[in-house]
C-alpha cells in the first residue's frame, strides 16, 4: 500500500478505510500498524481488516483494527464459515432482519456445530502460529531459491511478503496450461486467488504493480502449508522441473 496516496485521499468526508492484512495474489504484508495510527487523527473513519490470508500465520494485533474478518477453510475451519470481529457493536446496522439473533445484527438460527469446529479450529492455529510461521519461513526460502535457478521463470512476489505465498511467471506461457501441466503430476496450484480465478480480465494486483500483459498471463500461484512434508517439497521441485522443460521452448525472456 502507498501510505501517502492514501494520506492524500483521507479528508472529514472519509469513513471507511478497508484493507488486507496479507495480500492473496503476491503476498505482501500490508503496514495496519502505521495505517492505524495516520487513522488516529480521523475519529470518523471505521478501519476493516481483512485478515482471512494472515490469521495464524502473520502475527496481528486485532485491536488496531474497528472490525477485522475471517473466513475458516483458511485455518482448516470449514468452508462456507466466518468471523467478523466488531470492535464497538453500535458501529454497524443489521442487513438481515427477522429474530433478532447475533445481537439484532444477522437474524437466522445459529449454526452451531460449524461455528464450533471454527472455535477450535482458531485455537488450534493460533497455538500453533510461532511453529507455523517458522516453517512457512524455512520452506517458502526453499522454494524461492528454487525457483530462481529456472531461466526465464520470473518471481513477482517481493523478498519480504508472506513466504506462504509465491506469484511467479513464465512469460509467454498461459497460467493455465501451466495450472493443467502441474495437475498431472498432482500439484494443483492457481492462476489467481479461487475468488477470482473465473474472471477472465487481467489481475488487478498484478496490472497495479506495473507487469506486462506477458508475465500477468503467465503467471501462477503457489500456496505453501505449513505442515508440508520433505517428500512433498521434493515431489513438487520434480514436477516443476518436468513442466518447465515441457514448455521451455514458449518462454519469452523478459529483462
């Protein structure tokens, strides 16, 4: 994020600033720390975090932010359940009427079985951040190093993003003939983030950063877990070096 573009978009008008926690195309880490504190001078705006890339993984202080959100299939939770953490209740007004549940906020009988396996499946990550983020660390620099012996194979995630996340590209080559050549080895990786994988326009994170047409086509997402097994990494360098002789002959070189 640029702190001063959005310093000069804040004016008394402004009343909702909305961001990632950890970016979900390349990675980045996004700076809430100082983004709360330029917000301090705004008493008007309400700060959202989306935090459904970082929970468990990047450490946060939840409490900079006036309403923070998760989704549980990102911490094994399961699909279709999440959180929204409200920081003052009065801040926001039902959408949903009917019984009043949730404090008058979403009227609708609790799930309470998937809201319980949220629970737990929160605390389990949670205990587990400090060994999950050593480990994502240890295996995202294994894979980038990796990588990076590949000519022509570009790596479009910055040195210091999330390391569980990997954008790279073979410009020249559409991300999803990659995506297929991958999954006949079983390493299933994406063009985007699932959200969006259906669009057919450009990524936005990607046209954002200034990349050509040829690397945004050519790119491919990596998502790495932290409970990944030595076999597995090697399982994956084997098949990636299998697709890129596959489709060597159709990379552009891009300086």
């Amino acid at each position: 994020l640029d702190i001063s573009s959005l310093q000069e978009l804040l004016n008394d008008d402004v009343v909702l600033v909305t961001c990632m926690h950890v970016n979900n195309v390349m990675g980045q880490i996004q700076p809430i720390e100082e983004i709360s504190r330029i917000l301090e001078e705004y008493p008007k705006v309400h700060f959202h975090v989306d935090g459904v890339q970082g929970f468990g993984k990047v450490p946060l202080d939840i409490n900079l932010a006036d309403s923070y959100s998760l989704s549980a299939h990102k911490f094994h939770g399961l699909k279709g359940s999440g959180i929204l953490a409200i920081k003052q209740i009065k801040s926001i007004k039902q959408i949903i009427f009917g019984g009043g549940q949730e404090q008058g906020l979403r009227s609708g009988t609790v799930n309470a079985p998937v809201n319980i396996a949220l629970a737990k499946a929160m605390r389990i990550m949670n205990d587990r951040m400090e060994d999950n983020a050593q480990a994502l660390s240890q295996r995202g620099r294994e894979i980038r190093a990796f990588v990076a012996q590949y000519k022509g194979v570009l790596i479009n995630s910055a040195i210091d993003a999330a390391p569980y996340i990997l954008n790279i590209s073979f410009p020249g080559v559409k991300g999803e003939v990659l995506v297929n050549a991958f999954s006949k080895y079983e390493i299933y990786l994406s063009t985007t983030s699932a959200c969006s994988s259906k669009k057919s326009s450009h990524n936005e994170t990607l046209k954002a950063m200034g990349l050509s047409n040829l690397v945004i086509e050519g790119s491919i997402r990596i998502s790495i877990a932290p409970d990944l097994t030595n076999e597995e990494i090697e399982r994956f360098k084997d098949a990636f070096d299998k697709v890129y002789k596959e489709v060597k002959e159709l990379i552009k070189y891009v300086l």
